[in-house]
C-alpha cells in the first residue's frame, strides 16, 4: 500500500511535469518510469537519468552506507526494516559496527520516515528518538571537553 502511494507521488512529482524533456532524453525510460508500479520498479527505470549507466551504478554511487568512513560528528542512522525507500538490503551493520560516532538503529516497522504512534498517527516518534539522541551526545560532548 505504502510503495503504491510513494511511487503515485514519484510519478507526479518527477515524471508528469517533466515529460517532454525526459521522454527526448530517453523515451524507454520514461515509458518505464510511467509503467512503474513500484518504488524498485521506478528506481530501475530512472537511474539513466541520473547521469549512471545503470541502477546498480546509481546505488553504488548515492546509498549513503557507502560514504561512513571519516564521519567526526554523532550520527544517527534510522532504519525500518519495512522501509520501502531506504531497504534492508542496504543497511551496512558492519559499517555502523566499525565506525566511530555512528548510531545505528534498526526498527521492524515505521516504513520511510514515518515512525508514528496511535492509530491515525498523531505523532511521530522519530523525532523523540533523534532529540534523545542529540541531547545525549551533547552531554557526552561537553564532559569529554572540560
């Protein structure tokens, strides 16, 4: 249900506004990206136009568990196994295991950046997470300069 709607929206946002320019630069693409029913489906058909000969090249070069290495600042990482935008096969433990300053936290449900509680989701427990977060590394921060 969730992947339908992202992909709907993608489609709007990306494709319908743009589509005489993307049909001339790659009319199999567009045709693609239009017939996509899913977020991995349109992925798969609009990474030519992100400048990569394919979508494995695309990953390569954009999945952010690729650029840990010298990261200086706490961070966070927050993950939802049923996250369709950001998936699971994605997620670099070993990264996270090895990386100094990195957080990384794994739910089994929340999807992309949705992390609600109740039931028409009056609030959103993400940002609690992150604030804990924040505050705590502040505080570690501050004892490790005086």
């Amino acid at each position: 249900m969730v992947d339908s709607v992202i992909t709907k929206s993608m489609k709007k946002t990306w494709i319908h506004g743009n589509a005489d320019v993307l049909r001339e630069h790659c009319s199999v693409s567009f045709e693609a990206c239009c017939n996509a029913e899913t977020i991995m489906e349109f992925w798969e058909s609009a990474s030519k136009y992100s400048g990569h000969e394919d979508f494995d090249e695309f990953c390569k070069h954009n999945n952010p568990m690729n650029f840990f290495q010298g990261i200086r600042c706490p961070t966070l990482v927050l993950n939802s196994l049923d996250d369709p935008v950001c998936v699971r096969e994605n997620i670099r433990f070993d990264l996270a295991e090895q990386t100094e300053n990195v957080a990384l936290a794994v739910t089994t449900t929340g999807s992309h950046i949705a992390y609600v509680d109740g039931i028409v989701g009056e609030s959103q427990w993400m940002t609690k997470i992150c604030m804990e977060f924040m505050s705590h590394a502040y505080h570690d921060h501050l004892h490790q300069t005086v």
